[in-house]
C-alpha cells in the first residue's frame, strides 16, 4: 500500500482522481490539496463524495505532502507545475503530472502556451505517460507527464498507421471534438449552459495548444517527423471526445483494404486492455467509453480519395485524464495495469 495525494482536487480532473484512487486497492488516498477552498471538506466542494472522501482540503506546501505521501499527482491548469514538481522531486515524491508543463519541449511550450517553461533539468526527468507506447520508460518513472485528452485520442488513432509509414505524417488533418469538462470547472462565458446547449463551435482555430503535443510525440513515437492540421471543436455535452482523422496512404498501403490495414491496428493494440478497435463497419460512440479509461478505435480506407479515415474516442475525464494517471501509477509501481480501472461503460 502506498500513499497518494492529489494536488488540485477540486478540479474536474482531480475529482475524478479522487473518484478512482478512494476504491484502489492497494494506493491509499492521504492528502487532498486546493488553495482555493483550503479549510472545507472535499465533500463540500462535490456533496456526491459525503461518507466517501470526506477528506479536509489542504492548501499545497510541498514539505506536508512529502510527509503524507510517496507520489502525488497534479491536477493543475498549465503554468501552475512548474515550480511545483522540483519542489516535490527534492523531497523524493514521485510525481504524475495532468498539466501541459512537461509534455513538449521548453521551446514549444513558451511560443504554444505564452509561459516561461519549467528548467531543462527537471523537463529531462519528466517521461511522456501514452502508456500504450511508452511502457518501458514509464516503468522506471518517477515523474510522469500525462498526456493532453486531445493528443491522447489522436495519437492513440493515428500511431499504428504513422509508425508503420502507412500515411503521410505531413499533412494529417484532425477534426476534434469533446465535451464542456474539457475547459474545466472554472467559469467562463462559452461554458455558460446558454451559451453552450444546442450549439456547436469550433474554437482556438489553427493555435490550439494541443497541436505542438500531438505533432511532437507523433514524431517521437512515429519515428520521423509530422505536421498536422488540428481543429478543436465544443460540444453540448459534459465529458467525451472524438477525433475524426484523414491521412494520406503512402508506399503499399494505397493498395491495401479497410480489412489489412485493420489487422495492422489489431496487431498493434491486441495486448492492450483499455484500447478496442472496432470491426471494419462498425463506429464508436462517446457514450460506450463513458465513465472508463477505454479508447475505441474504427477506421476505413476510402480507396476514391486514397485516404484512410480513423475514429477514435476516449472519456475526456478518464482515459484522457485521472483514469490515465492511474494507469501510469500502475506501470511505475509494477501492478496490474488495470488496477482499480476495471470500469464498465455508463450506458446510456
């Protein structure tokens, strides 16, 4: 049993932390941080956890969380983890991070999201947790970046394809799409109920954040390099995404069938317990990896247009947040990797 904190509890993300590791069997839930509700019970802030995580709020001081804990994680907006993991790593707490500090390069970071980034030494630390394509260095981690929701659900779609070179990595389009919990629980009008139900909007157009994230480690996973077209869109919905991406068939594969090229996907995830690629004909839905740290996948070759089109969809919340945190505390600490995300999907 080891000892857990979650540093930004009351977050959408850092909620569903508290969700998964309250009922994990063998991390024990010991410190829950907010400085904005520092003093008040956890179950105040979300009255569904009165008799589950009746936990007090902490304000963050990294000296108590080391004498609480052997890892925590970091549910913080982008900018925030910067000058709090080094002060957690001098402490000797092995961290998981959900923000976008550590995910891409420092000069990336500065020009995508306007911050200075963290210091090179501590960024060196930090391993990229798409745990499906980075097992092995997860496994000997103690600092993990979570991955982005977005670049989850397209890298997860796009990888087997990218890296096999069955597309053209240059020229990618993502159309994205995902629920209003993606922006967090912070108020602001285009989260305003009005404003959001029954419209659809694209947002962020050609500068999204995401965008440097998903061509990076494409590259890094894909082994060459990658340029991408990525549009986010909101939709009137609370959790969920779907990325609906087009590639270019290149070399062999502009010959090949929906079915052969299904069977490289197949090959590619046929070991992985949270990723399930669908029957040629058959499209995933939001609402059948809702709640879970699933990713389903379904794809086609359109022979008229030379392109393959994948879909993927993920719980932005689980699979593209805590549900992924956790499933990286399990490689770094040699559990079962479905550990405490044996979830079925809500449904409907």
């Amino acid at each position: 049993m080891i000892r857990v904190a979650v540093v930004g509890a009351t977050g959408y993300a850092g909620v569903e932390l508290v969700r998964l590791l309250v009922r994990h069997p063998e991390a024990e839930l010991a410190m829950v941080t907010s400085d904005s509700h520092a003093g008040i019970q956890l179950s105040r802030v979300y009255p569904h956890l009165t008799g589950i995580a009746d936990f007090e709020l902490q304000a963050f001081d990294p000296d108590r969380v080391a004498e609480e804990a052997n890892v925590a994680f970091l549910a913080l907006p982008a900018g925030l983890s910067s000058t709090m993991v080094p002060s957690l790593r001098e402490r000797g707490v092995r961290v998981i991070d959900l923000g976008g500090d550590f995910r891409i390069p420092g000069p990336l970071f500065r020009e995508w999201y306007k911050k200075d980034p963290p210091s090179d030494a501590v960024r060196e630390e930090a391993v990229y947790g798409l745990t499906e394509w980075n097992r092995e260095r997860v496994a000997g981690a103690s600092f993990v970046s979570n991955p982005g929701c977005y670049p989850t659900a397209a890298l997860l779609g796009l990888l087997p394809a990218v890296r096999n070179r069955g597309v053209e990595a240059d020229g990618l389009i993502i159309d994205a799409k995902s629920g209003v919990t993606g922006a967090g629980r912070g108020v602001n009008l285009g989260n305003h109920f009005a404003e959001v139900a029954e419209n659809f909007k694209a947002y962020k157009v050609a500068e999204h954040q995401h965008t440097p994230e998903i061509e990076y480690h494409l590259a890094v996973f894909g082994q060459g390099s990658a340029r991408v077209s990525f549009t986010a869109h909101l939709l009137p919905m609370g959790r969920g995404i779907l990325v609906t991406a087009y590639g270019t068939l290149t070399g062999e594969w502009r010959e090949w069938t929906t079915e052969r090229v299904w069977e490289v996907y197949q090959d590619a995830y046929r070991q992985e317990p949270f990723v399930r690629v669908q029957p040629a004909g058959q499209w995933p839905q939001t609402k059948e990896v809702r709640g879970t740290n699933l990713c389903d996948i379904g794809l086609t070759v359109e022979r008229r247009t030379g392109r393959m089109i994948v879909v993927s969809v993920i719980d932005n919340l689980v699979k593209g947040a805590a549900g992924q945190a956790v499933q990286n505390l399990n490689v770094m600490m040699g559990w079962p990797e479905t550990m405490g995300l044996d979830l079925v999907p809500m449904y409907p």
